[in-house]
C-alpha cells in the first residue's frame, strides 16, 4: 500500500483542488518546488519572530541553523514549508512519525476533543483499547502500562521503577547517552552531566557499543561479548564498593551517541550480568520504536526473539506530535511499584484524546504497512549511501537499519577523527538546497537521519545526489576532503 503523502500537489491545499490557483513556479533554490502565497501575510515576519524569540525565549532553548534559522508554518507529510512557501524535505523529524499533520490522527484528536478530554481517573475506552493494542506488539511479560506527556517522564518514571523493584540505587548507562532533561535523567546522562556537575556516585558509566570507533571494532572477533564484559567490570567494581545497582538503561539504538547498533547478542550479554548484580535492563524506545527499524516493531527486538527488557519506555513518535509517552513492564514490577501505597497520578497522561492520537498513529501504522516501507526504503538509501562512501572518502562508515541511518564523517582514515567542521558545513549547505538534516555523536560529525516514517525512495535519490553535489565540491575546496583523497 502507498504513504498516503508521495508529495505536495502543484498548488495550495482546497484552492488547488478546486481550480482556484494556478501551480507555481519551480523554486531556482530548491529542487523540490514552492507553494504559492504561503502565509507570508499572516502573523509576524521571520525577523520580528526572532527578535521576539530573543527577548522572551530562553536562550538556552536553542534553534537549528542558529546563523540563519528557518520559519516553519506548514508541514504534510515528509515536507516542511516556510513562510515564503519555500518546500523543505525533512530528515529530522522522527516525532512526526508516519508524516506530519497526518489527516487521521489529526481527525481523531479533533473528534475526542469535541467530546470529552479529561484524566484518567474515570473509566474511558481510549485507555484500556491502547494498552491492549500496544500489549500486541510487545512480548507477552511486558504487559502492564503507564502513560505520560513525554520521554524524560517514562524514563524518570523507569527509574523510579527500577528502585523500587530492586532496593537498589545505582545505574548504569552507557558513555555519551542522553535520557532526557528531568534532573534525574540528567544525572545518568553522560551526554549532559559531563558540561555541568559531572558524574555523580551513583551512576555507573560503560563504553558506547560502538564498532566503528569504539574499543571493540568491526575486526574484533566478538565485539558483543567484550561490550558486555566492560558491563560486568563496572557493576563487580561497584559492588566491591558496596553501591547496588538498580538499572541499565540504554537506547536499543543510541541517537545522540552517533546513530549507533550495537552489536547483536550484547543486550542478551549485559543483561545477564545487570541481572546478576540484582538490577533490571531498561530499553529506551523513545527515538527507535514503533517500527522505524523496519525488521521489527521495536528496535530492541534487533537483538533476537529471546531479548526480553524488563522496562521498555516510549516516547516522541507515539503521538505524531500530540504530547504522549509510555512505559511498559512486568507484573511483578509494577507490582512492587504499587505495594508502596502512593498512588501514581498523571493529570494529562493516558486521556482519552491523548490515547485516541495514539490508537490513530498504529492505525496509520497498520493500514499504510510503514513499518515495511521503512525497511524497504532504508535498504535502498543505505545502498545509495554506501556507493557515495566508495566515492568520497571523508565518508567513513554508513549505518543504519530501516530509517535509522548515520553518516559518519572523518578527517583520517587511519585514525577516524572526526570531521566535525565539515559535517557542519555539508549540513548547512543541504540545508540551502532545502534538505533539513543534523547531526549527533561525541564529535557531532554524523548525519543523522530519522525523517517522518512516509519518507520515500525519490526523496532518498534527491537527498543523496545533493549530497554527492556538495561534497564533490568540498573535495576541491577543503583542505581536509583533498588530504583524504590522496591516501587513496
């Protein structure tokens, strides 16, 4: 079955439908087109917007392309438009899952809404069908539920969790991971701690299960079970200091970390060893789930059909945008949880409209087969992504499963310093031909690329040939792309 969005009509919305707009002119900037009129008239111009943004916003909530950032009014699908109507493919957004402004799930929060939107403490339909539809994509011990508004909630609820369950305080995370913005995520985040108070005592730190440029390589001959090993180091080094461990928490793909996958068996491997030290194993889901991996629904399930987690936490693509996150577990957990007498209370999670946006995104999900077109298109621009590195050698490896790809750049072959400069560079310039991509990993030189799950095989073919474009132009003009083409 096709997406339900291939691409915007040469026109605007029903005016084009009815005959009432002319199309418009191909854009000389950006190869996919312009809507005409656009929303120009309405509202602040992108300069008042920003000096409006810098007197009232935080400036620590920051913009992409901060030098000259973008003005979003519209979006559909896998495209972004600005207020001059200037259209944007965009590789970004892996919260608006199965395309932005998706027309069922925007009807059905619409629908809910018009009827009833309170808390979950009255008995609702919404609720119990969505725990029951998401029960069925998930291995059977995992079935109680809890709903919240956002990631860094289902991951500060996991830890609390974990804590109870186990008695125990101590977490283990793995090196330059991000689990959300909560002060108790911060602390297990070395990707935010390390720029502000540091480690603390109680949080365990292993190396990122990376084959590229971690420890154990793509030549090691077990990299799986030499990850796990350093996981058993740090939990035996803690306990003969007679901290406890509580938890591992890991993405079952790290993101910030560089759009890394793990090696399989090393969940099996590390959960064995967390276990034994009387801790649980947490996946976070909240970038990777709800089939973007394409193989499976849930991105840990790439470690074999005998991985069970303990704690699955979700967030970001569940709504399409609508504010809702999850955390799924066992009986005997949630058991513990409850045992304390304190009720667990969310004003806005798990309420009818918000369960009702959910129920419409696995609609979607189902109805419009996303989950093979992810792996379907992710094979091919992988394939597209591979040939560009065999071309241009600043690209040093190309990973990725379904529409979880990473991009990583390099200054040296031999060494794999990261390209950092020029991975800035090459996205500021896709984003001139209106290709909104970023990047991630300790040395921000990875592309990422997660875009909204409706993402096609043409819209690979135009990201790439505009990538081919620039960096055979950087080739010529960098320094660091012309050292790198004579080691060849």
């Amino acid at each position: 079955m096709k997406s339900w969005w291939a691409g915007p009509p040469r026109g605007w919305g029903q005016d084009w439908e009815r005959g009432q707009r002319s199309p418009p002119r191909p854009s000389s900037r950006c190869p996919a087109g312009t809507f005409p009129d656009a929303m120009a008239s309405e509202g602040h111009s992108k300069e008042e917007t920003l000096s409006l943004r810098r007197q009232l916003i935080g400036s620590s909530c920051r913009l992409f392309f901060p030098e000259d950032p973008v003005k979003m009014v519209r979006a559909q699908g896998q495209y972004m438009y600005d207020e001059k109507g200037v259209e944007y493919i965009d590789c970004i957004n892996n919260v608006a899952h199965v395309g932005h402004c998706h027309p069922h799930v925007v009807q059905a929060a619409h629908e809910q809404n018009q009827v009833l939107n309170t808390n979950s403490r009255f008995l609702h339909d919404n609720i119990v069908d969505y725990a029951q539809r998401l029960s069925r994509t998930l291995p059977k011990e995992l079935c109680v539920f809890y709903f919240l508004n956002s990631g860094s909630e289902a991951n500060d609820l996991a830890l609390r969790l974990a804590r109870q369950y186990t008695g125990h305080q101590d977490v283990v995370v793995v090196d330059h991971a991000y689990h959300g913005h909560l002060s108790s995520l911060i602390a297990i985040s070395p990707y935010k701690f390390r720029s502000l108070e540091g480690q603390p005592e109680w949080v365990h730190v292993v190396p990122l299960p990376d084959t590229f440029r971690g420890p154990y390589r793509e030549d090691h001959p077990d990299p799986a079970s030499a990850y796990a090993a350093e996981v058993k180091r740090v939990t035996d080094s803690a306990q003969e200091k007679g901290r406890k461990i509580a938890a591992f928490f890991i993405e079952s793909l790290p993101s910030v970390g560089g759009q890394i996958i793990p090696p399989v068996g090393y969940f099996q491997k590390a959960a064995q060893h967390i276990r034994r030290a009387g801790g649980v194993f947490v996946a976070d889901e909240i970038q990777v789930g709800f089939g973007r991996v394409g193989k499976h629904f849930w991105a840990f399930q790439l470690q074999g059909e005998d991985f069970v987690p303990d704690i699955v936490t979700m967030g970001k693509p569940i709504g399409n945008g609508h504010p809702i996150a999850c955390v799924a577990t066992t009986r005997d957990i949630a058991g513990a949880f409850a045992g304390t007498g304190v009720e667990y209370f969310n004003t806005f999670g798990g309420s009818p409209v918000s369960c009702a946006v959910g129920l419409a995104v696995l609609d979607v999900l189902e109805k419009e087969q996303l989950q093979a077109h992810a792996a379907h298109v992710g094979e091919f621009f992988v394939g597209l992504l591979n040939q560009q590195k065999a071309k241009h050698p600043i690209i040093g490896d190309v990973r990725g499963v379904g529409l979880f790809i990473g991009v990583d750049l390099i200054k040296d072959l031999t060494t794999r310093m990261p390209a950092t400069e020029e991975a800035d560079y090459l996205v500021s310039r896709l984003k001139d031909a209106c290709i909104l991509l970023s990047t991630d990993g300790p040395g921000r030189n990875v592309l990422k690329f997660k875009p909204p799950m409706c993402f096609n095989k043409d819209n690979a073919k135009l990201v790439v040939n505009k990538l081919d474009t620039i960096l055979t132009e950087m080739e010529k003009t960098m320094r660091s792309c012309e050292t790198l083409q004579h080691t060849l």
